[in-house]
C-alpha cells in the first residue's frame, strides 16, 4: 500500500508519494546516483578529477552494481531488514529521488540521498529523510559520510541535527568528512 505524505503535498507544487522501491528500479537508481555523482562531485582544485567521478559513476550504474543494489532492495522490503530503501515517485511512476541507509555492525548509517536536480528544494529531500529518521532507532547515533566541499548537503544534514565529526578521509580521490547525530 502506497504511503502518501499530506505534508508533502502542502510545501511542494509537485505532487510526489514516498514508497518502497522495487528490485526491478535498481537500474534507474544507479542512474540518479551516477547522474548526481557526475554533477556534484569534479572539483578540479581539490584534485578530483572530471575522468575518476566518472570511471565511479559508470560503475555504480554497472551491471554488477545494479545486480547487488536490486538485492539490497529485496532484502530490505523484509520487516528486520538492516537495509533501508525509500524512492519519491511522480503520479507516472518516474522515480525523481532515494535515499538508503543502513544498519551495519551496529552502526546506523545514511548511505545515499539524491533528488534528481530539476526536482530538487521541493521538501522531497526532507521528506526521504524523515522516513529514513523514523526507521533507525533516535536513541542511537546515526552517521552520514558525505564530500567536504558538498555545502549544500551539509546544509542540510546540520539541519537535521549532523554535526561533523571531526574524522575525515579521502574515497580515492574524494575528501570525505563524516557527521553524526547525538554526539
Ligand atoms: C542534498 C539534497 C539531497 C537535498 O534534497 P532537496 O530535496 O533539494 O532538499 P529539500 O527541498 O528537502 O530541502 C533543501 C532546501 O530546500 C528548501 N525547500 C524545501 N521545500 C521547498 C519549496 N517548496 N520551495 C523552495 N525551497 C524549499 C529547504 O528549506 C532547504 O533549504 P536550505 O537547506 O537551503 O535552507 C539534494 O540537494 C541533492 O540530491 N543533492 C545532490 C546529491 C547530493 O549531494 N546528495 C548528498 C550526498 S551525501
């Protein structure tokens, strides 16, 4: 049964529901994902390269990935799922965001958010969020890794109650620093 979220449809001209994803949208996620990746994260001056975002992107709309991330999807419609999967879709089905999380050796983990960019500053970000937000336990801490040149996302995970952690690292070529709630 499909979730709609009044709250939503009150903030946002655009008319959205926040549901489960199938395995068979395993591909267009990646696609979301790559998209935003290629869009997002070349930063020249920081040294990650226009080439290396994109060697990742086409791996994470890969076969091998869409295959694992369909998986993840399966699992994650099961009620003690350690995965998370929620998608916002337009009234013709298209997928115009997910986010995914994760609870991994105890540790709750926000592991993707992206809103397909023409979509997004509509509330459709906050509202993937919430969802993720009410699945993990508030008692604990949830992290979330993001770019540290990412300001918009940043932005809006303080908004959320993230703060840095002070632990940063580099994915390859990509400075990450990581953020936390209750800390
Ligand atoms: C970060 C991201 C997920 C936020 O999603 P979003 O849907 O744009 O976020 P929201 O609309 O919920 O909120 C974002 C802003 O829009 C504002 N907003 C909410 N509803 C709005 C509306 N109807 N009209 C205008 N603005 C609105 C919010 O107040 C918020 O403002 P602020 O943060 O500038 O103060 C999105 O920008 C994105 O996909 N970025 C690219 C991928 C990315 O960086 N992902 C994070 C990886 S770690």
């Amino acid at each position: 049964m499909e979730e709609c979220y009044n709250e939503a449809m009150k903030k946002s001209k655009i008319a959205y529901t926040i549901v489960a994803p199938s395995s068979a949208d395993a591909q267009i996620l990646g696609e979301i994902n790559a998209e935003n990746w290629r869009e997002v994260y070349p930063n020249e001056a920081l040294g990650v390269t226009k080439e290396w975002v994109d060697r990742v992107a086409t791996l994470r709309e890969g076969a091998e990935k869409n295959k694992q991330r369909a998986e993840q999807i399966t699992d994650s419609l099961h009620p003690d799922s350690l995965h998370f999967w929620k998608v916002a879709r337009l009234p013709n089905r298209q997928i115009i965001g997910f986010i995914q999380g994760r609870k991994k050796d105890g540790v709750q983990e926000l592991h993707g958010l992206h809103i397909i960019r023409q979509y997004r500053g509509n509330g459709i970000g906050q509202d993937l969020m919430d969802a993720l937000l009410k699945w993990f336990d508030p008692a604990k801490p949830i992290i979330v890794d993001v770019a540290s040149f990412n300001n918009k996302a940043i932005q809006f995970y303080a908004k959320n109650g993230f703060k840095p952690t002070g632990h940063t690292y580099h994915y390859e070529l990509l400075p990450m620093t990581r953020m936390s709630t209750r800390m």
